[in-house]
C-alpha cells in the first residue's frame, strides 16, 4: 500500500521514546514481560467498558440530550435544560428516581458531607459497617473534632470493624443496629487502608441484610473511585443513595468540578434543599458554562476507567512481582479503581510518587515532598500533575507517611499514560536502590 511505510511504528522506536524520557531498558522489559501477561484481563475489562459505554449512550438518547443542553445558564439557573437532563441521565444510568448533579458541588467529601446532612437530624445514629471511614469523612462525622461536625449537632456515630478476612462482621453489625440508627453508611473504596474493596455483589448482600432487620433505614454507599468499574452499581443492588465525584470516575477527566447524589427521589429533594435552601431546593443553581464538560465526560467515563483500570492492574502484577504487598492481587478481581502497594518505608512512598509525578503532561518537573494536609492525622505525599487540580481520574499516586507505608495508585485517562507512570514509578524506585530488577 503506497505510503504505509512511513505510518509503521516499529517497536524500537517506542523503546527508543522511553529511554529519552528516562525509563531504562532492564524496566521497559520487565514492564512489557507483565504487560503480555495481562491480555485476558485487558480483554475482559475492555468487555465491561463496552457494555457500560451502551448503556450511558442509551441513557443519553432516552432523556433527549441536545445542542441547546450545552448552552451557558447564569443567576438562579431557573429552567437550566443542561442541568435538570443531565440529572435524569444520571439517574438513567444508575437506575435510580432521581439525581443531583452540580458544579456547586465540590468534591466526594462534600457530596458525602451533603448527602449525611440532609438525611441525619438531632438524635439520629450514623453506621458504619465497613470500619473506619475515609480520613476527610473523620471530621465530617466528628470523629476528629471539627467546627461544623455532625456530632456538634448531636448526631451520634457507630462504628463495627471488618472481620480479619476484610468481609463483613454480620453478627455486630445486627447488635449494632439500634431504634437510633437511621443511616448506614458504606464505603466501597478501601480510602488510606489496605483492605479490600468491596464488590456491588457484596454490597447488595450487606444492604439486603441491614434492610431485613431494619427496612426503614438509608443504606448510602460511597461510591467513589468505583462507577463503570463493573456493569451494576450499588443502586442497582438496593443503595437508597450512590454518592461520587465528578472528578473521579463519572466526569471522564473532562469535569473540571462536581460532584452526584444519585437515589431516592424523597432523598434527592433533602440534598437539593440542603444544598441551596429550604423552598428553593433543586430549582436554583445554574451550570455557569460546565454543561459540555459535564456530559462529554460521563460519555467518556467508561473508557477512562477502563484505562485506569488497566493501570491498576498494570501495577499491582508488577509490583506483585517484585515481592510487594499489593491489595488487590494481581489476579484477583477488581472493584475499584486504586491500587494499594504496600512498599514499606518513607522513602518507597516518596520516590514511586516522585516517579508518578514524572510521568506527568502538567507539572512533570515538581518534585512532590510530604506536607500536612487539611483533614489528615499525617504528612501526605500526593503526586499529581493533572489538567484538573486534584483530579484523582487522571494519574495520581499518593500515601499518608505512617505505618505500613503504602502507596495509593490511581488514575490514567489513557492506559499508555498509566503505563508510563507506573513504569517511572519503577524506575524512581530503582535509582532510589529501593528495588532490585
């Protein structure tokens, strides 16, 4: 065929790109030696990203989604076509009554913090079954002291622990459950821990066993880090309310803020008129120029998370490889987009982040250093050059500097960035005499 010469890519010269930007070839092979292993898993993952990208089509078609969604809505928002379609999208894709999707929405733990305060009063109990909560949820709920916690406003906090296996621990979870409780929260993502995550199946098993022994209680799940991960969320196994950020999973990378409340339509209203006010409600709030972003990235989002998929995988087969705890394993299932690595020491969790930041488009010559972020107990390390600033979608590494000293990967918009990363993770490890190949 005239001309095909010059469109051929020979490996070489992707061997060749990666020695210019600092990966050395005894890493590149060791990369490419777990890569090639990995096609079944990379085909099944594909296989979910395909169904999951129907059914946001689907859902997009259904609600009638048009040119005229995209137009820029100021003010009040009254009338905002954008804004009130995109929710029923939402709640299309996720098989709920309702959903609230807004800009003014800004991160998970605002989302989360939302969803608890429009749904907890005075007197009322908040479950946790799934042990410790995500460490910026600790001062939402008061477990951390904090201006402003549910516990200032006399909400009271119940905690059971996971079972040595990471599974649920159903006989105090049932003694629990009190006349008080009256939302069990769930947390699908592992957060700064190493335990498992939690598949929908276990979820739903969880929820059903809560709804048998007290049908009126709200069973909310975190879901960040999870959507598109498998074909069902939550909701579709009995959540009254899913809760993300949009600068995870849902927003494809193209969100540049946001966050969703995805449930019961009763509940739904609570979190719009906590959101705005009591009598405006979901009526006000205008999508100020997002709309595009916000639609384009959930049509997106399947595929995104199929490469930060990828990644995850990438990372723990290769880590696994070289004697690290990885949770989960390399062959095991995944629920969730993060990848924990247990590396052991201060240094491996500042140099695998020093090489993630390395491999950034944005930002690639910082040198991220430990600092004492708002809403942690320790220095964290976060690594991140990202379109979006703490858009943990894209590529992302980060770890609090305390015992067992593991790293938190996530993140890659296409899996050859996720590679790269993870290959300069390796490589950072490796000038840092931390690893041996």
């Amino acid at each position: 065929m005239p001309g095909r010469e010059g469109t051929v890519i020979k490996m070489q010269d992707i061997t060749k790109l990666y020695e210019e930007m600092g990966i050395r070839e005894t890493v590149l092979a060791f990369g490419r030696e777990t890569e090639t292993a990995l096609k079944d898993r990379f085909d099944e993952i594909d296989r979910t990203a395909e169904y999951n990208q129907l059914k946001v089509i689907r859902a997009m078609q259904e609600n009638r989604v048009c040119e005229a969604c995209f137009n820029y809505a100021s003010g009040y928002g009254y009338s905002d076509q954008g804004r009130d379609t995109l929710e029923e999208v939402y709640a299309s894709v996720f098989h709920t009554d309702s959903a609230l999707v807004r800009p003014q929405i800004t991160c998970g733990t605002h989302a989360l913090s939302l969803a608890l305060g429009a749904c907890l009063r005075p007197g009322d109990e908040l479950l946790s079954p799934v042990g410790k909560p995500y460490d910026t949820l600790e001062e939402v709920i008061g477990i951390r002291p904090s201006k402003g916690s549910l516990a200032e406003y006399g909400i009271t906090y119940s905690q059971v622990e996971l079972l040595e296996d990471g599974t649920f621990d159903y006989d105090r979870i049932r003694a629990a459950l009190n006349d008080r409780t009256k939302l069990v929260t769930i947390q699908r993502s592992k957060g700064y821990q190493t335990r498992p995550s939690f598949s929908v199946r276990q979820i739903g098993e969880l929820i059903a066993f809560v709804k048998r022994l007290r049908p009126d209680v709200i069973c909310m799940v975190d879901n960040c880090y999870g959507e598109f991960v498998e074909t069902l969320e939550p909701s579709d196994v009995g959540a009254d309310m899913v809760v993300g950020s949009l600068i995870k999973n849902p927003g494809g990378g193209l969100a540049p803020i946001g966050g969703y409340i995805a449930g019961r339509q009763d509940l739904i209203d609570a979190c719009g008129y906590r959101l705005t006010a009591p009598g405006l409600g979901r009526e006000v709030g205008a999508s100020l120029g997002v709309m595009q972003s916000f639609y384009q990235g959930l049509f997106l989002a399947p595929t995104v998370a199929a490469s930060a998929l990828k990644g995850a995988v990438f990372a723990a087969s290769l880590y696994e490889r070289l004697g690290y705890g990885v949770v989960p394993g390399g062959s095991e299932s995944r629920h969730d987009i993060i990848q924990a690595v247990e590396l052991g020491t201060p240094e491996g969790v500042i140099a695998f982040c020093r090489g993630i930041q390395a491999a950034a488009p944005v930002d690639a010559y910082v040198t991220p250093e430990p600092w004492a972020m708002p809403g942690y107990d320790s220095d964290v390390i976060m690594a991140a050059g990202a379109f979006v600033q703490g858009s943990s979608i894209e590529l992302s590494a980060d770890g609090p500097i305390k015992p067992p000293y593991a790293v938190y990967f996530q993140g890659g918009l296409t899996w050859p960035h996720a590679k790269l990363g993870i290959l300069m993770s390796l490589e950072y490890m490796a000038r840092e005499g931390l690893v041996k190949i």
